[in-house]
C-alpha cells in the first residue's frame, strides 16, 4: 500500500492537521475488505474549494493497460520499475474529521455508485458537462446574478479582481509607453495602437487602464491615446454589454466583440503581428483542461463522469415532481437550452424562469465527479489541442516522483494564438492562478473547484513556458505585485532577445 500525505505543510500549521485521523480510519477499512493491499494508492488532499467536486472518500480505479493489437502475441510486457496498482483512494483531509471516516471509507468501497443520477458517459475532463455548466453560467449570468443577489466578482476571493488595481495599469502604461517612444523616435511606431483584452469582466479593469492612458497621455504629450484601439474581447454578450456602458466615455478608443476566449484566432486574425499587448485576468482558471498522471512509472489520463448523489437527487427530483430517473435528461435540457428556454418546453415543471434558475443552481451545487486512470498508449497519440502532441509533456511528467498535473488543454491553445497576435515588441500579460513548480501540485491540490456557478483549476505554468519557449517567446512569473497574501501571478510573455 502506498501512502501519499500532500497537505504536509499543515502538519505543522498553527492549528496542525492529525494525520492518524485523517489516515488511521481508511487503513483500518482497506485492511477490513478483500482488496489486494499492495495494489492500493491511498492519497490525502486539503481541498480548500469548499464548492467542490470531491466527495470526502473517493474510489478511482487504475485501469490495466490495453491487450495488444491482433496479430501480437505474448503478454504485454511489464517495463521494469514499474509500480501496479487496482485503485485509488482519495480523501479530502479537510472534510475527514467530519464524518464516521472508517464506515464512509467502507461504504465507498462496498457500493460506491449505488443510487447515483450519471449525466453523462466517461471522458477526458476537457469534454465533461461541467464545461456546459461553465458557459451556461457566462451565458445566463445575469439571471445567476438577479437569483444570488450579487454580482460574480463577489465570488473572488476579497471580493473584486485584482485587474482593476490602478497601480498595476500605471505601471503597465508606463511601460507601453516606454516602448513607443522608442519606436516611434525610429520611425517604426504604427498609425494604429492595439491592445486586446480577453475575459473583460464588468469592464472597471478596462476603465482604469483607458483613465490612466489617457492622462499619462496627456501629461507626457505622445498622442497615443487618439492612436489606441482598445479591443474587449468576452465570452458572454451580457458581460460586454456592462463592460461597454462601464468605459462609454472612452467609446471612440473601444470596440467590443464576442469570442471564444480558446479560440482567439478566429475572430482576431486580422490583427496578427499587431497587438502591442493582449491583457488577460483570471480567464484561463476557467477553461476547460484534462488532467494526466504519472504513476508507477506509467502515464494515465485522468477520466471523468459528473453525477448526482443519490440523496440530493432524490431531493432535487421531489422539488420539481418528477421521478428521479429523469433527472438527468431535464439538466442535458437546461444545458442544451438555457433556463428561460426550458421553462417554456416543461411549464409544469418551471413555471417561471426563476423556478428554472432555481433547479439549475441546486443541481450544480449537487454535481460530482467519478474519476478513474485510463492509461495513456504513447503520449504521441494523446492531443492536448488539434495540432499540440502529447509529447510536450514528457519533459514534466517524467521529471521525477508520481505525479498528477493539469494540461490546460483551453487556456494553451488560447495562450498560443494569443501569442500569434503580438507584434514584435508586443507582449501578453496575463494575472491568474498559476502554478509555477511542478512540486506545488505534489503539495497542494489546484482544483477543479467552484466559483460560484463556474469552474476554476489552477493553470500549469511550467507547461505555458514550454510551449512558449518552442514558440520562441520568454516567459517569466511573478507574485501580483500590488496586492500582498493573494494567490495571483502574473505571467509575462514576450518575444525571445
């Protein structure tokens, strides 16, 4: 049995965690079942996300690798070093001590999908329906926003984004500025001066960047700003919309435009080569990524399938009058649909949109998700993104002890087109949730979690450099320098010296 212990730096807290607690019970139960021991994996994390996806015991089955192709012969051969295993066992050490944990442990091992509502098949995570909860909660926000009674910045940690910081635009100003001035005492500034911003929030980011541009614009004489071309780039029309009438008296400087934040190419293409700064904040903490594992020396995709746990479902089902059984194909409705549409296709149930709204917000609270390994053939054949290998991650995943790490499937093919559109001397700055060791996710779990009604997992920044170092860009992190305690970072990408 192999015991892994991540949050080891509570252990020694102002209030320590106590690992007999957290693990004592568990062992106890496995030493109870059938279970061949030396096939176990039993794994400790701290989840901070108190809207989460875990259970407080979760079982994961370690798929075998698959038989060889017709034609072969023989086993399939076992490379030497290699460590089997038949399950895992997680538990959320910060929940553990609120539970009977031997009996739940027991229970999970016994029946641990009895009565559970699946809404969808096994997938990579990049595929599952909580993407469709994710953009229905962009799509809807609004109607989310009118039920809670506040606005989503609410929901970050201290209560607004750390964009909109006036400090960090002057300096981020002051710096383009720099830049200019040297281009154009060469005669190589452009007519037109772009910045794109993607995942514009409510628009005060936006505001404070334009104030702060147009007065160190005036005090320094350049006339940049009558050259800016401010593009705000979002998912959700409602988003745009507020952040539009935020910035309206910088109005002749904006434009405003609808895109896939993973895809910003498409929309964006004319302005390859000539952006002089594409600014993003806390978009890529919510876009959709598979995870990977190294384990016992073989490589494993992380698969997933949401349900519902019997006791809510059953809660939620009596709250509508249905049975419970159609539980799953009224949420496949309202993800296909969007709340006011199906109080239109199933009155009886939703009379009113907010009675729609109301089913949608329980049923996300609710949602889980099973997790199991499916190991990876040859990282060759696994594609983060239509034309990006899996062989990119080879460098990381065999950097040392297991490992289980996010590949960012979205926010990388984001970040490379992104890095399509910077001019020579553009650069991209980007203020997320980054993890800037391989040893942190060794350490501490990064998600996924629950903001409110959206998704968030910490971005892979070892990977981001990576890529980028093969594009032929630099990539330097740092702590948000205007706020102390936070957990942002700032990433800073620009063309190679």
């Amino acid at each position: 049995m192999l015991l892994d212990f991540r949050p080891h730096g509570r252990l020694r807290a102002k209030e320590p965690v106590d690992l007999a607690t957290s693990l004592t019970p568990v062992v106890a139960a496995l030493s109870e079942s059938t279970l061949d021991l030396a096939r176990i994996r039993v794994v400790c994390d701290w989840i901070q996300y108190r809207e989460n996806f875990r259970e407080v015991v979760d079982v994961r089955p370690v798929l075998p690798p698959p038989p060889r192709r017709a034609g072969d012969h023989g086993p399939v051969p076992t490379p030497a070093a290699v460590r089997e295993h038949d399950l895992e066992i997680a538990v959320d050490v910060r929940r553990s001590g609120q539970v009977a944990l031997r009996e739940v442990t027991a229970e999970s091992l016994r029946a641990e999908s009895a009565g559970r509502i699946y809404l969808e098949d096994w997938g990579p995570g990049s595929a599952s329906c909580i993407w469709e909860f994710n953009a229905l909660y962009w799509s809807a926000l609004e109607l989310w926003e009118k039920a809670t009674g506040r606005g989503y910045e609410q929901a970050l940690p201290g209560g607004e984004s750390d964009a909109r910081n006036r400090d960090a635009a002057r300096e981020l100003v002051t710096e383009l500025f720099h830049g200019w001035d040297a281009l154009a005492a060469a005669g190589a500034l452009p007519d037109e001066l772009f910045v794109v911003e993607l995942g514009v929030g409510n628009g005060h980011q936006a505001k404070v960047f334009l104030d702060e541009f147009r007065r160190l614009d005036e005090e320094g004489g350049g006339g940049y700003y009558r050259r800016l071309q401010y593009l705000m780039c979002d998912y959700s029309q409602h988003v745009l919309d507020l952040a539009a009438e935020t910035v309206a008296e910088h109005g002749e400087r904006v434009s405003a435009m609808a895109l896939d934040a993973t895809r910003p190419l498409t929309s964006l293409g004319f302005l390859k080569y000539k952006v002089f700064l594409v600014y993003i904040s806390n978009v890529y903490d919510n876009l959709p990524t598979d995870e990977v594992a190294q384990l016992g020396g073989r490589t494993y995709r992380v698969d997933t399938r949401a349900y519902l746990p019997a006791e809510a479902a059953d809660g939620l089902a009596a709250s509508i009058g249905v049975p419970t059984g159609q539980l799953a194909g009224l949420v496949q409705s309202l993800l296909r649909l969007g709340p006011a549409l199906l109080c239109e296709m199933a009155p009886e149930r939703f009379p009113t949109v907010e009675a729609a709204v109301e089913f949608w917000r329980r049923a996300w609270s609710a949602v889980r998700l099973q997790e199991r390994y499916v190991p990876i053939a040859g990282l060759d054949e696994y594609r983060l993104a239509p034309d990006l290998s899996g062989e990119i991650l080879r460098p990381l995943l065999e950097s040392g002890a297991d490992l289980r790490m996010h590949v960012n499937n979205g926010a990388l093919r984001s970040f490379a087109e992104s890095l399509a559109l910077l001019h020579p001397f553009g650069r991209l700055i980007c203020h997320d949730l980054f993890v800037t060791g391989l040893q942190d996710y060794r350490a501490t779990f990064r998600g996924p979690g629950k903001y409110d009604g959206s998704v968030v997992n910490w971005v892979n920044g070892p990977l981001m450099a990576h890529l980028a170092r093969r594009k032929g860009f630099d990539v330097h992190y740092e702590p948000f320098r205007h706020r102390q305690g936070g957990n942002i970072v700032t990433m800073t990408a620009q063309v190679r010296d």
